[in-house]
C-alpha cells in the first residue's frame, strides 16, 4: 500500500541580540514554495527536499507538501511568520490525514518574539496530531541549538555533517532512508539519543575542514553501524548568537531498539566535545591589517583573489551585514580592483535606483542598524555602475540549483573597491550573486565578504589566499560584548 507522508521545510537560525526581526516577508523574500510548487522548485537542488524526494519517488510514497521556506538568519521570528508557515505545517497535519510518517527540514535554531524554541513547538505539537504510533523523522542544520526534548516527540534527529554545509540533498536522502527501514520494522523501536556538553559552541562554529571537528565526525562515522541498530550519529556545533536555554552543541544518536549502545555512543562523543573545547583556533586580523595584505597581494592574469572575511558581520550568524569597519579600511589603504559585498542598506539602494545606472551619488552607506557593532555610516561619493532585482541561482556546491534572492540591488564604485548593496541581508557565499549583479568575483583582485565558513565551499577552490577579519559586527567572537540573560550557568568559555 502506498505511504502516505507529510513534507514541511521551515527554517531559520535566530540570533536573539539582533533587533531586526524575522516577520513573514524575510521568508518569502529568500525563498518560499508552497503546495505543488515544493517539489517544482526544490526536488534536484542541493537541498533537504530533494533528499526527501529522492527516496519518496524509490519508494512510491505520496508526499503532502504545505510548504518549505528559509530565511536569512536575523531576530526573533514573529507570530505572523509562525502562523504563515508553522501552523500551514499543523494545519496539513490536521486537515489533510492520516499520514504513515512525518519528515521535517528544520534548523534547530528557531526562537520565536515569546522567547520559545520554534523548532520544538512545531515537533511538539505535530507529535500530538498525528498520535504516538506515527514516525516523525527530523533534519537539523549542524549548528542546532537542540533541546534534549525533542527526542520525546520525534523518533528519529539527524543533522548535516559537513560545514560549509555541502551534504544538504544527502541528509535528506539519510533521514528518509532511516524512515525506509523504520517503516518496514516496527516504528516504536525508533529512537534519538541527545546528549549535550556544558559549552556555549565548538572551537570556530564546528568547521569541518580542520581539527578538532575532523576527528570528531571521523569518530561518529566508525561509531554508525546499523549491524548493532546505530542508524546515524550526528554531532552538533550549537549557534553562539542565541541566549535560549538549549544554547550548545549535542550529540544525536538515531537506534533502532539499541537504546544502551547509543548512550554510550552518546556519552563517548560529548566527551570528546568537552575536551576539544580549547582547541587552536585561525588567526584573525583587525581591518588595518587586512587592508595592509590587500595591499600587497598582486594583480595580473592567472594570479587569483584574495579573500578577505568578515566573520563578525555575517548575516548567516543574523548579523547586521551592514558594519563598515573593513570597507572604512579598505578604502583607506587596500588599493584597486577590490569587490565587497554584500552590505545590506536598503536606503543606499533606492538612493542609487533614483540615481539610475550610470550616474554618481552621494550616499550615507552602512552602519545603520547598530553603530556599536562595526561603526556608522560612510558618507561617499558613488558611481552607479548596475542595478538589479537581486534574484539569482546558486552555483556552488552549497546552493546549487537553489533560486533564491538578495532584494532590489545596486553595484557602486568608490574609487578602487566595488560595493555589492542589497535590500536583504544576504550572505555572499555564491558567486552567482555577485554575477547577477554584473561583477566576476575571478576577475577582481581582492574579494572581501561578509561571511563566516560557508563562502569556502565556492571560494576556496579559486582564491590564492583567505583572511579572516574581526570588524566588530553583531556576530564576532568577542562574547563579552553580548549579555546573555537565560543561557545555563556555568558555562564554557564565559565560567571557569
């Protein structure tokens, strides 16, 4: 007989410090499908839902698709976006049953405007829909910020493994492969073990292209063997910038009727967790020094850009991605053939669209949201070199095939640097954006982004050098500059 199965993607990684919130048109800005149109618009793509749809369509199962929408991460999530898109999820639960199973994209960061963990109140309350005998099966972004609770309700929690997030399409695949075989057993003996370390997050947010997380993941691997009922092990980062109670890494391990082996799965990695905790981090510049290698770094055919990034202003962590600390630097003293981007100023755009191609304008750039965090604005004179609707398709092995936008745009000069200005806050971890908007990243000499690790997965392969730099935005690791009020006490680095 044919499955019946519910489908809903809704997520976002909330950074609680940040005063913009995340209302219903952030969603639909970035990217939102509903009904039909999901799996138009994702099924191919490196996304959760093309994993899901690859073994649905093996399987013959029939998949019920309310809607799957991402925003940038920024503040809170408003009521008016939790009942455009989490109860669209409850209501299909609901109205359109019985369903055999459950899949769920979600982050594992979500905090609504009431302070409460969006992510477990959606599980929650689905779990309580479609009754105790159902699987619900949950993908998670590797930086969740996951409460241990949720394993009361979802059987089955399973997270990225790669950061630059690169395996989307494949956790997708995994999840609805683990529901494969739960269906085909006996779906009570399902099962997700969480465990979680006394630390705010892993050494540089988990990145999986050097030590400690390397080793930790290779370990999880070893320790997935469906032999003994262990159907995945999936570790956790955590997102720094939320002071919510279930802040910190974790461990996730999904069994079937193997409940022991998983804790001591579990409880082996945690472990390992909390002594990786102090591990060396890379070296990161202040904006004078950064400005200093642009400088030096040469220009002519064959030799690539240098890559500048701007961990503290990067709207993927729900930073403001409008600091003007680096660009202040830049213009000073990192010389030509310099592209920035993208810096979020709605105004600066409808400013230069006023203007029209071509023309030079005078423009109050950056620093509105929060001078504290990364400085104010830069009054400048600015040539209008395109303008465009900011819509594009990622290329990259992150995004790929993803339609996505960066609102209504504008690509300024200013003397010897290049500035990407869009309506969305909008992480430059694709090339393409920059593309869309009538600029070649590989044809510039320095590259400066506003980005934490996801840019490497595009930008490593075609740079001959990348620099981290500290500008002082919203999301730089100096935690002592933000006042966390409801994360537990004590706990790493804040405690001894």
């Amino acid at each position: 007989m044919t499955k019946r199965v519910l489908l809903g993607q809704f997520m976002h990684e909330t950074n609680t410090f940040c005063r913009r919130l995340t209302d219903e048109s952030a969603f639909r800005g970035f990217y939102c499908h509903e009904g039909d149109a999901v799996l138009d618009a994702l099924a191919g793509t490196q996304n959760e839902v093309a994993g899901f749809a690859d073994v649905a369509r093996a399987e013959g199962w029939n998949l019920v698709t309310p809607v799957a929408t991402f925003a940038t991460p920024g503040g809170p999530v408003t009521h008016r976006a939790w009942a455009a898109f989490g109860e669209r999820i409850l209501t299909a639960a609901r109205q359109d049953g019985p369903f055999d199973a459950v899949l769920l994209s979600l982050h594992g960061a979500m905090v609504l405007e009431d302070g409460r963990d969006g992510d477990a109140r959606l599980v929650r309350e689905l779990r309580a829909i479609i009754g105790a005998g159902v699987p619900l099966v949950v993908t998670l972004d590797l930086h969740a910020n996951l409460a241990p609770g949720m394993a009361d309700d979802a059987d089955i929690i399973l997270s990225y493994k790669t950061f630059p997030h690169v395996d989307m399409r494949d956790t997708g695949r995994r999840a609805a492969e683990a529901l494969r075989l739960v269906l085909s057993k006996a779906p009570a003996q399902a099962g997700t073990v969480v465990r979680k370390p006394a630390m705010i997050s892993l050494p540089e947010g988990g990145r999986t292209d050097r030590e400690p997380m390397m080793g930790l993941m290779a370990r999880a691997q070893e320790l997935t063997d469906a032999g003994r009922g262990i159907l995945d092990v999936s570790l956790n980062a955590g997102f720094t910038f939320s002071d919510v109670p279930e802040i910190g890494p974790s461990v996730s391990v999904v069994h079937l009727g193997a409940q022991q082996v998983a804790e001591q799965i579990a409880d082996e990695l945690c472990a390992a967790m909390w002594a990786a905790r102090d591990a060396d981090q890379e070296e990161v510049l202040t904006p004078r020094q950064a400005a200093g290698i642009a400088a030096t770094h040469p220009a002519g055919r064959g030799i690539r850009p240098l890559v500048l990034a701007d961990i503290s202003d990067n709207p993927g962590d729900g930073a403001y991605a409008d600091s003007t600390a680096l660009l202040a630097a830049l213009l000073q003293g990192g010389g030509n053939d310099i592209l920035f981007g993208a810096m979020h100023d709605p105004e600066a755009v409808a400013a230069a669209r006023a203007a029209g191609r071509g023309t030079d304008v005078a423009l109050s750039l950056g620093g509105k949201a929060d001078p504290d965090f990364g400085g104010g604005p830069l009054h400048v004179k600015a040539h209008v070199e395109h303008l465009g609707d900011g819509r594009f398709v990622g290329g990259g092995p992150m995004w790929k095939g993803v339609a996505q936008s960066a609102g209504a745009s504008a690509l300024l000069r200013i003397g010897g640097v290049r500035v990407l200005v869009t309506s969305h806050a909008t992480q430059a971890l694709d090339l393409e954006i920059f593309r869309s908007n009538g600029i070649d990243p590989l044809a510039m000499r320095v590259v400066a982004l506003k980005s934490t690790q996801h840019f490497r997965a595009a930008y490593a392969p075609v740079s001959m050098r990348i620099c981290l730099v500290d500008g002082g935005g919203l999301a730089s690791p100096r935690l002592e500059r933000l006042k966390y009020k409801r994360i537990p006490r004590p706990i790493h680095p804040l405690d001894n």
